[in-house]
C-alpha cells in the first residue's frame, strides 16, 4: 500500500509543474499594445468577426482566443486576446 501513497504526491506535484510552465508560456508571450491590436483587428477582421483563416496570420492557437466556441473571434474576444499575449503582428514562423 506505501507505494500507492507515494504515486498520488508525485502525480499532483507533476500536475502543478505542467500548470506552471503553461502559465509560464503566456506569461513570456509579448502583449500587443491597444494602437497595435486596433490595427491588427481591422486588417484581419475590419467590422465583422473573424474567422478561422482569417485569424491565421496574427493567432498560432485560434481555440485559445475564442473563448465562447463559436468558432468566430469577436473584437472583445480580440482585445482580450492581445492583451494575454496570444495575437502577433505577423505569423510566426
């Protein structure tokens, strides 16, 4: 039964590792200031919502921006998006 004890810490302190390097990810990623965003936005979506190809070039993970799964970027979903780090000028490559 000792063993069984000991696997359950070690399985709990790798779940928070993982959740840390994650955080850590964002955390590294460089926000886009509101003047960039605003010009990333109506390059990329303009008045309407963004789509899917629409988001390539500026959003390496489009699931991350939208938040409410609808499978289209809104602009407050944008603005958050750039303010965590996860839009880019360009594409990365």
């Amino acid at each position: 039964m000792k063993p069984m004890r000991m696997t359950l810490p070690v399985f709990a302190a790798l779940l928070v590792y993982t959740g840390h390097a994650r955080a850590g990810e964002a955390a590294g990623a460089v926000a886009l200031s509101e003047d960039e965003c605003r010009a990333v936005w109506n390059t990329a979506a303009g008045r309407s919502d963004l789509s899917v190809d629409g988001a390539k070039p500026y959003i390496d993970s489009f699931e991350s921006v939208d938040t409410n799964r609808d499978n289209k970027i809104s602009n407050p979903e944008f603005k958050a998006g750039c303010a965590a780090g996860l839009v880019h000028k360009f594409r990365k490559e």
